[in-house]
C-alpha cells in the first residue's frame, strides 16, 4: 500500500468506525481534499516512505469494535494537532479538521482511556506504597477479569437465541 492510499485508508477506517459514511461526508471530495493536503506536505518525498507506517500498522493490533474506537479516537487528535499548525485559509485544509472535529466529537471517552493507560504504564511497582494498594485491589481486579468471558459468553448465546438467522 502506498503512503497516498494508506492516508485515505486511515481516514475511510475512521469514518466508517465512526459512522459518518452516508451523512455528509462525500468520500471521493474528501480524497480531493486529502490530496491536496498530500501537495501542501510534499507526501510524494521519499522519505515518507522510511520507518513504515505510522497509524495503518497500529490498526492491525486492535481488533475489537471499542478497542479501535479509542485508538482511531487517537490517531483523529494527532491528525487535528497536524492540521493546527498549517494554513487554515485553505478550503482543504478547512474541510478535513471540521470532519475529524465532528468525529473527535463522538468519541469523548477515547481521550480518558488512553490517558488511563498511559498513567498506569507510569504506576511504580517497586513503590512500597503502590505494591500495598496493589494487593489490596489484586482480588477486585481477578473478579472482573474472570466475569468478562462469562458475561462476552452469555450475551452471544442469548444473542443466538434472539436470531432466527
């Protein structure tokens, strides 16, 4: 996939995620739009190429409908925090940040998450203190991992049930 086709191919997975297919986006004025945002960056430099992808690899490892709702929630602030530093006269330019505002918009969750993970990959176990509070958590935390299957199970069968597929 070339790095014209993987920017389109982010963009389209983060408006279908988000449902915006069909509303008002046109996909093939957006494309025109992205592609002109590809002139103003110089896409077609070959160092663009270097290091692989940045967003379409991340994609493959979250697999879950939620799971990729928080990580395309993050890869829409980057994009935004992208387009805050370049020319907003420009009708393109415009364009995109309003679509993926409206689409930051849906998702006001996905931020908090990803801060929860990043402050827990911060936590200091060697910390006395931690180590305490940990322990004192470590039962709460076994329950709710051992009651998600059971609760992913039993909503699918009772799905099954409803379905007369």
């Amino acid at each position: 996939m070339t790095y014209q086709t993987r920017s389109l191919f982010v963009l389209s997975v983060i408006m279908i995620y988000f449902g915006r297919f069909g509303n008002s986006l046109i996909l093939a004025q957006l494309q025109n739009d992205i592609d002109q945002l590809k002139a103003d960056f110089n896409s077609s430099h070959s160092d663009v190429a270097d290091g692989g992808p940045i967003f379409t690899d991340k994609l493959t490892n979250w697999t879950e409908r939620n799971e990729k709702r928080i990580i395309l929630s993050q890869i829409v602030s980057m994009y935004l925090a992208m387009l805050e530093n370049t020319d907003k006269s420009k009708a393109h330019i415009r364009h995109i940040s309003e679509e993926l505002y409206t689409l930051k918009n849906s998702l006001p969750d996905g931020s908090k998450k990803m801060t929860d993970l990043m402050n827990l990959s911060k936590l200091q176990m060697t910390d006395l203190k931690i180590q305490r509070k940990a322990a004192n958590e470590l039962l709460s935390v076994l329950q709710k991992l051992v009651e998600t299957p059971a609760s992913l199970k039993r909503k699918r069968s009772q799905f099954q049930r409803k379905c007369k597929c």
